[in-house]
C-alpha cells in the first residue's frame, strides 16, 4: 500500500538538467565516434503522443552506428567523471525529504538520465507515457498527490491534488495566487508545501 499523500517530482529540466546533459553526451559522441547529432536530426526520432512526445535516442546512435553497448560502455562512464551528476544545485534541498519521481518518455533514454543522476538512485520511478494528470487522476484516486513539474500542461485534466509550477525564469521566488502555485527554485518547495 503506498501511503496517503505522495509528491512527485519530474525528471526532464525540473530535477534533470536536459540541455546540459543533451549537450554534454553529443560532445562526447563527437570525440570519441565523430558523429555529430543535432537538434533537427533527432526531431526524425520523436514519437508523438498528442502534443507530448519522446525521443527514441538509442535508435537515432544506432542509425548512426552507435549502439546502446557503446553508449554504455565508453559514453557513460566519461560524462560520469566529467561531470558527476546533471541534476541543477537546488535538488540538494530535496535529497533529505521523501519524493518519487514522474518522468515521461522512452525507457531507455529515462533510465539512461536517470543514471546519469545517482543523487536519485534509490528513488521510486514512474515512467509514463501519457499526460500525468490523466495518469494520477487514474491511479490515485485516494491519495493526496502533489506534482512538480516545469510544464503546466503536465496537470491538466486533473484537479484534485495540488500542482506546483516550476519556473526558474520567474521573475519573483514564489507566485501563489488564482493561477496556482508557482516557483523559481526548488529551494521554496518547502515553504509552499508548509
Ligand atoms: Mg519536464
């Protein structure tokens, strides 16, 4: 039985640093493969589920003559050493306190970023692939979930549980007013959960 009141925390750029990471593993695909990878190549990778898509990223090194062994085994660990962990500063104020984390999108690439982040390794994943608010409105009909995520889109369609927007180019630390809660840092979740 999980318990009465769970928050999630996205991965992708609310815990997860995404561009940093994206830009740190296609150097790293440079130097070691020569293979260079862009934006607008990848975008033949996506899988659309209505406005939400994933990004098949072992499929694209594989066409590319990478495969998901090299990326594991000569990729991977370089971009540990170089640079530890892609998570953004302010996670430190969550590590201490109990989370799980809602990510959506393809497995292997999830679980790949999720590995390049081991601050989070004994933490509770669910991956989904659908709208999280259609996902918890389903699954948690009696539990009192909030959400963090830096898209508002995640919640929509559900309107039970309380959802904070991430923001980090908010202007103010904490925006809490008829269009919900909304926050530049991860440091405020306390505050805003007190
Ligand atoms: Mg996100």
């Amino acid at each position: 039985m999980r318990s009465k009141s769970i928050l999630f925390v996205d991965l992708d750029r609310t815990l997860f640093d995404t561009s940093r990471f994206v830009e740190a593993i296609r150097n790293e695909l440079k130097l070691q493969f020569q293979v260079v990878m862009t934006t607008n190549e990848a975008r033949n990778y996506y899988r659309y589920y209505e406005d939400l898509y994933d990004y098949d990223f072992f499929k694209h090194c594989q066409d590319r003559g990478v495969t998901s062994q090299q990326i594991y085994d000569c990729i991977f660990p370089e971009l540990l050493i170089k640079y530890g962990s892609f998570l953004y500063e302010d996670v430190r104020s969550l590590l201490g306190t109990e989370f799980e984390i809602m990510t959506f999108g393809s497995e292997p690439y999830q679980s790949l970023k999720l590995k390049m982040a081991p601050e989070l390794q004994d933490r509770a994943v669910t991956i989904v692939h659908e709208r999280k608010g259609a996902y918890i409105n389903r699954e948690f009909k009696n539990v009192s979930v909030t959400l963090i995520d830096d898209k508002p889109a995640a919640m929509t369609g559900y309107s039970a549980g309380t959802f904070i927007h991430l923001d980090r180019a908010q202007k103010v630390p904490i925006i809490n007013d008829e269009s919900g809660i909304h926050i530049r840092s991860l440091n405020h979740t306390k505050e805003v959960l007190s």
